[in-house]
C-alpha cells in the first residue's frame, strides 16, 4: 500500500503519514522478535534441517569410515604378521621390565637356551623329528591310497587338491610319449655313433 500519486492535498498526506507510522508501530515487536531469531534452515523439499542430528550422523559416519580403515590396513598387512609383531613387542616389554643380571632359575632364560639348536647337537635331528611328528598330527591332510594315479607333470598325487579322475584332452600322455620318443631316438644315435669304435 503505497502513497497517492499527483497533486494530493495536505490532509490526505497527513492521514496517509499516521497510517505508515502506525504500521511501524505494529510492526516494530516483529522486527524485534526476528532480529534475535534462531535461523531455520531448509532442505530442497522444504522440510526443516536439524543440524546437530546431521553432524551427530556424520561423526558417526566418519568413525565408521575410520573403523573399516583402521581394519583393511591390518588386514592388508597380514594377520599373522601384526600377531607376531605384538608378541615380539610384549616379549620385549617382558624381557625390560627383568633385572639385567639373570640367573641359573631364570625359566624364561632356560627354555630360550633349551629351544636354540646347535651344530653337531646329537639330540637335535631326535628333536626335529619329534616336533615334525607333532606338527604332522596336528593338521594331517587326507592321503590318496587307491590305485596309481594317471601320471602327470607336476607329479601331483590325488588327495587334498586333485581327485585323481583324468579329464584331460591327451595333452599330457602325447607330452610324455614325445619325451620318451625323443629319449629314444637320442639313444639310438648315440649307439649308432659310437657303433664303428
């Protein structure tokens, strides 16, 4: 609502004057109100955007991501690896944390001294084969024990990684008959060589 255009007279301008200040007077506790407002912020749709819940979802996020992280590159570096890089650490920690004079009823000191293998130790092939005995016991993969397997190149034996059941195309028993062909005919020269000597 605007001022009259033209030649107005000066009882309407007043009367047009009282309106706009009593406008600002209604208006004026709004003014206040907004000018310390709280802003509100809106997503496209124009639902309201709580921003606290947002950055909490996004540090949580970011935890998340750092977890996964933290996981690949251990993993990445091989398990059994950090396992025995920790065990080397806690070992040294162990071996600080000792008095630097050690002595004849050090248990540590004993079994290290009894675990090194010398040269010319008569005992120690004894020990290895009882060890590879154990070990053997321990994680004993299944044998093959049926009839003599085709014969193969890599001379693999069937059990844990090969069934022993043919499904070649003849690649291998053309490959061994070249061979023993080639064996032959070498032979054969060599003998008819040497013949006349």
């Amino acid at each position: 609502a605007g001022v009259k255009a033209g030649l107005v007279s000066a009882d309407v301008l007043r009367r047009e004057q009282q309106e706009l200040r009593r406008r600002e007077r209604n208006n004026k506790h709004l003014e206040e109100e907004s000018r310390y407002a709280a802003t509100v912020f809106r997503d496209k749709s124009g639902r309201r955007r709580d921003l606290a819940q947002e950055r909490l979802e996004q540090q949580q996020q970011a935890e998340a991501r750092a977890e996964r992280d933290e996981q690949y590159a251990k993993w990445g570096k091989g398990l059994a690896q950090g396992r025995q890089q920790q065990q080397n650490v806690e070992d040294a920690i162990k071996e600080m944390q000792k008095p630097l004079a050690r002595y004849v009823d050090d248990q540590d000191l004993d079994r290290m001294l009894r675990e090194q293998e010398r040269d010319g130790d008569p005992m120690a092939e004894l020990i290895k084969k009882r060890k590879a005995k154990e070990n053997r016991e321990k994680k004993e993969k299944p044998r093959y024990s049926g009839p003599a397997p085709p014969l193969n190149r890599f001379n693999i034996w069937p059990g844990h990684r090969w069934d022993g059941v043919d499904r070649s195309n003849g690649f291998e028993q053309q490959r061994f008959a070249r061979m023993a062909n080639r064996k032959a005919v070498q032979e054969l020269a060599y003998k008819w060589s040497v013949e006349d000597m």
